[in-house]
C-alpha cells in the first residue's frame, strides 16, 4: 500500500474502527502491499500486519467470507501453514461462499498439503466439473494431479490464453445482427 493510501486508511479506521470495510480495505492493503514486496522478509510482516484487522472484520461479521479468506492468505507465509486452525477458516470460508472458486482452490491446495487428497477431491470436484470455470478449473485439475502450485498457476494462465484465443460463437440462425465495433 501506497504511504497515502495507508494514511487514508488510517484516517477512516481512527473515524470508524469498527466498520468492516474499512477493516478488509486495511487487511487487504497490507496484503496487496507485501505481495509487492521484493525481500521474504518485507512480505511476511505486511501479511502479518493485516491479521489484526481481518480478525477484527471477521468477529464484527461472522456471515462474510472475506475476512476470512484474506485471513488465511495472510496466513500462507508462515511455515507451518496450514495448521489445524487455518484449516478451520478455510473451511469456513468456503462454506460460506461455496460458490466463490478461489475459497475452493486455497481449500483444496491446503487439504493436499495436509495429506488429506480425497477431501481435497470433494472440495475441488465443484470447481473442475464448473463449465464456466476455465483457468479455476485446470488449477484444480493440475493441482489433484499433483503438480506444484506454480505449475498449477501456469496451467491456469495457460487456459485463460486459450480462452482469450477462441474466436467468438456464430450468431444463431434468425438472431438480430450485432452492429460493427
């Protein structure tokens, strides 16, 4: 996060400190902000900084799935991640918002890290049989295949390419003609 951006942010949890939003836009920030960071190191205490708020969020509003899911992202830098109580919150998150892939693949990817596979299956089973899953669904694939995470992530920037690539459908017989772009 950007030093006014964190300023700001500062401002409306000092206005407003138990309001959710700002809660995940203070979490998330510090997330997004170590994701950007060059040295290990410089990460792992940006990830750690947004822990506070996001457990904060989540005890305000215990139907929201996003703090909990930015909480296990920040989580993620750990060593020992996932424990038993990182499990537990993933879980959550994913129940939820069942619907919401990216909750079913850092579910999934953390049961395969546990050892636990045919949990891993039912978690990811939605995503891969989604039609609509695209990139989601062949990180899944790649991962219960047992590829590693960066293998799997290059399966699904693959997918997006082809995706892209594929030309659009034919318009059906006696649809209405679209105007040129």
């Amino acid at each position: 996060m950007w030093p006014e951006g964190e300023a700001i942010v500062r401002t409306l949890l000092a206005a407003r400190p138990d309001d959710v939003e700002n809660l995940l836009m203070a979490g998330t920030g510090q997330i997004l902000a170590g994701m950007r960071e060059r040295e290990p190191e410089d990460r792992v205490v940006r990830f750690r900084a947004a822990r506070p708020h996001l457990g904060k969020a989540y005890a305000l509003d215990k139907e929201d799935f996003r703090p909990l899911y930015a909480y296990a992202l920040a989580r993620s830098v750990e060593p020992e991640f996932p424990t038993d109580n990182d499990m537990t919150v993933l879980l959550e998150a994913r129940a939820l918002a069942p619907s919401v892939q990216e909750n079913a693949l850092r579910a999934g990817l953390a049961l395969l890290k546990k050892g636990r596979l045919e949990d891993a299956r039912r978690v990811l089973a939605p995503v891969i049989n989604n039609p609509h899953a695209g990139a989601f669904a062949a990180q899944a694939r790649a991962l219960l295949a047992g590829r590693s995470e960066a293998e799997a992530q290059a399966a699904a920037k693959a997918a997006e390419a082809e995706e892209a690539a594929e030309p659009a459908s034919p318009p059906r017989p006696g649809a209405p003609a679209q105007p040129a772009a």
